[in-house]
C-alpha cells in the first residue's frame, strides 16, 4: 500500500516553508474517500494493521487505504488526518507503551474526530480511545473485560470469546480486549454485548464526529485461528457492520 508519489508530494506541499499546514484541503488519491490506517510500534505483533487495512479495502465504502506511522510514506501528523474520512487504530500490544508512543498525537486526533472525523479503533485502538490513558474519544472510558465481574475470560492470552452481536450470538477472537464504560444518556449505539452485560463494541458521537470500538477482534483471519489452535470463526460481517455504523451519516 504505498502511497502514490503524487500524494506524497500533494501532502508535503501541504505544509508551509515552516512547517505549518496550508489552508485548503487536499482531495483524496483518485477521488476516492481516504483511509488512513496507524502502522507502526504502538501497533504490535505484525498482521493487526494489515488486517484492519484488508478489511477497509475490500469493503463496500469506496476507500483508498493507506498506512500512516513514523516509518511510513504519510506521517501521522494534523495535516494529514484533515484529509482523511476515517482513521483507524489497530490492536496489538499494551496501552501504556503505545499511549507513551502516541501521546504527541492525541490532541491531533481529538481535534480531527471532534471536527468531523471517523475513528475506527481494534482492541488496543478501543483502549486508546478512553482517557486514562487515551485519546479521550468517548462518552466514558474503557477498562479491561477479563477483570469484570462474571467475565467469561480470565487470563489475557489468545483465546475466542461469546458476545451478543445485535442481540444474536456471536464467538469472536479475543486477547485481553476493553469493555466499554459509557456515561448515562451518551449518544451512543451498543453493538455488542459480552455475556456478563458489558459492553463489547460501540459507536458514540465526537463532537462533530464519531468513534467505533470494539473489544474483541471481528477483523481477524483465519491464520490467527489457526495459529493459536483455535477452531476458526468468520466474524468479517461483524467488522464490517461496525465500520458501516460509523461511517452511516
């Protein structure tokens, strides 16, 4: 997915002769709506971005799909998020190293979410989009499901997890996932549930934008399965019935 030169230079012409973001707005590469999807430390092992990348092109939504991180073509930075219809946040790894790694870029991506922007955020990506710590995205915070009362899980390895999914059952792969601590009233649409009531996946407003998480990993491909011995479960129409409910206007 490497970002077409004539992108990469749109997007460095961007940016003043001090570094400052020039007023107009790029358009997306080839007219299509553009993506961006984090790749990078905060997002560990190898194979989370790659599958939430997979799943936005292969959709319905009509996506240009490009990584964003500090190794790739677009940096993660302000400018580049104002043109972007949806970030994404994958899962991998532990939240207070990837926060640490991340930190800088939180008021970037509070500012574009809050200003009309779409976050798409996997397991660690849900974590983020709490406060504490976090990008501080939702109506609430997120904590983690094994330690809820009456979890079905209890250790923090690979393993699947039940969930409710629009009130139909639903076995997804999990690894120590979020739930979800929504305030009283929140605007907000409750996907998934997980069998002790807890919140699972949901998508809330953002100021002027929205947020989708979702705890555990219904982006998942067959090999994760596999890998850990676990019997295979598609889950990709979940994913995709999250990513349709955030980009919904």
């Amino acid at each position: 997915m490497t970002p077409p030169t004539r992108f990469l230079d749109a997007l460095r012409r961007a940016f003043g002769t001090r570094g400052e973001p020039a007023a107009a707005p790029l358009p997306a590469p080839d007219g299509r709506r553009l993506a961006l999807v984090y790749r990078g430390p905060a997002a560990r092992p190898a194979g989370c971005s790659e599958a939430v990348a997979a799943l936005l092109a292969a959709g319905p939504w009509n996506l240009d799909v490009r990584y964003t991180g500090p190794a790739e073509g677009i940096p993660l930075s302000a400018t580049s998020l104002a043109h972007a219809h949806l970030y994404a946040q994958p899962g991998g790894g532990s939240l207070d190293p990837a926060y640490r790694r991340l930190r800088k870029h939180a008021d970037e991506i509070r500012t574009y979410v809050q200003g009309g922007g779409r976050y798409l955020g996997f397991c660690l990506g849900g974590y983020l989009a709490g406060d504490d710590p976090g990008f501080d995205l939702l109506p609430g915070d997120t904590d983690q499901y094994i330690v809820t009362p009456g979890a079905t899980v209890d250790h923090d390895g690979d393993t699947v997890v039940e969930t409710r999914w629009r009130g139909l059952p639903r076995t997804v792969y999990f690894q120590d996932g979020p739930h979800f601590i929504l305030d009283p009233g929140a605007d907000a649409t409750v996907l998934a549930t997980y069998p002790n009531g807890t919140v699972a996946a949901v998508v809330a407003a953002c100021g002027a934008g929205k947020v989708a998480v979702v705890g555990p990993h219904p982006e998942a491909t067959d090999d994760w399965f596999l890998d850990e011995g676990l019997p295979v479960h598609q889950t990709h129409d979940l994913a995709v019935d999250l990513v349709d409910e955030l980009l919904e206007d």
